[in-house]
C-alpha cells in the first residue's frame, strides 16, 4: 500500500519546517512546494532546498511566479523593511512586509498541485498568535479558503470531505513551535526567517520576524543556531 501524500507549502522559515516533519510524523508522504514569487531576498529558497534535502522529501517543487510586478509589499519593492519594533507596534497595524493575497496565491497553487497527486491534505504553517498582524494567518481564512476549496475542485465536489487544509502551528506560541520541531528533529541551523538579510543570507536581527524568531528560542530556553548580523 502506498503511503499517503502530503503537499506541505516550505518558506525555508522556521515554522514551514515544523510542519514539514509534523506531516512525515503523521506517516504522510511530503511534497515540498516553494515559490519564487519576485522578493528582493531569495536565501529562503536556498534554505528550502536545504531542508527539503535534510528531511528527504519526496519531491520539492518551486514555482515561479512575478508578485514583484504588482508590488505593495517591503518584500516585493522597494519599500525600507520595519526595523527593532516592539510587539505593542507590530499589532498596530497589518505591516509593510505583508504580501498581498500571498496566502491565497500559494494556498491556490498548493491545491492543484495536491489534486494531481491525489493528495486529500495540504499543510501550511500559519500562526495566529506569533503572526505580526498578516490577515491570511487567522484562522477564519483558513476556514474560508477550505470551504473554497471543496467548492472549486474535482475532488471536492466528487468527495464531501475534499481537500484538508491543515494548520497544525496555528495556536501555538513561537517557543511551543520550536520545542515541538526539537522533539521531531528539526534542524532548525539550516533554515532562515529573515526579511532583510545580507548578500551572505545572515539574518538581519532587527526585523519583525528576526525578533519573533529570537523571542520563541530565548521562551523556548534553546539558543538559536542561525548567525545574525548583531
């Protein structure tokens, strides 16, 4: 019997990495599904490379797309990347770094990529608590998007349940996403979670989703094993 499959969107960050080793702890069969989609940085791609090799998927896909051509976003132009702000003033307001739609885009891609596997479960590593203010990380989007999602598809409308989206990170704190990683091995040396990183890909530090990551491991009481610049 073959084993079930499993189409798992992979940043290259921490939390996508989770879910990585979240869905093969499951017993799912994982297909990796990147995007190039036009950001000014493109070291995560390197790290999804590297942790899709790590954690032996059975396939990884990037996809190439232009987000860049719209704009909008302090990742897709030339727009100054938020620097050392406290939590109080990344709940203020949805941020510059959020990407428009970009959830939607790559959730769209990952169901028919998932179709043509026939693969009933996609995993993706949104977070409500640690999110920095992005819209498409709550959980009544998912839910949205997952009723679409029966009602766009072949095998939604042919099967009740349709296509799962699954968010297994979606309630838990940063240092409850890395302690679980742990446990499941992850190798969290290997990915990367900086906006702004430099020509090396050394994480800046400063960024929104630097001092996220940094607070989950210090609340974690593990050291984080990526360099930064300060």
């Amino acid at each position: 019997m073959s084993a079930k499959k499993a189409v798992v969107l992979l940043s290259g960050g921490l939390d996508s990495s989770t879910c990585v080793a979240i869905a093969q702890s499951e017993g799912f069969e994982v297909y990796g599904l990147s995007f190039r989609y036009g950001q000014r940085d493109t070291h995560e791609l390197d790290a999804a490379e590297r942790v899709a090799k790590a954690m032996d998927l059975k396939r990884h896909v990037i996809i190439d797309i232009d987000l860049r051509a719209f704009g909008g976003s302090a990742l897709t132009a030339d727009i100054d990347v938020p620097k050392g702000r406290s939590e109080d003033e990344m709940e203020e307001e949805i941020p510059v770094t959020y990407v428009p739609a970009r959830n939607t885009i790559f959730l769209s891609f990952a169901l028919a990529y998932a179709e043509t596997l026939k693969s009933d479960d996609i995993f993706i590593g949104v977070n409500a608590l640690d999110y920095s203010g992005y819209p498409d990380c709550r959980p009544e989007y998912i839910a949205s998007f997952q009723n679409m999602a029966r009602l766009a598809t072949k095998v939604g409308v042919e099967n009740e349940q349709g296509v799962r989206i699954k968010t297994p990170l979606i309630d838990l704190t940063k240092a409850e996403i890395i302690k679980t990683g742990i446990e499941l091995g992850v190798d969290y040396g290997l990915t990367t979670s900086c906006y702004d990183p430099d020509d090396k890909g050394v994480a800046c530090g400063q960024c929104d989703s630097c001092l996220l990551r940094l607070k989950g491991f210090m609340e974690a009481g593990r050291n984080d094993p990526i360099e930064y610049q300060s």
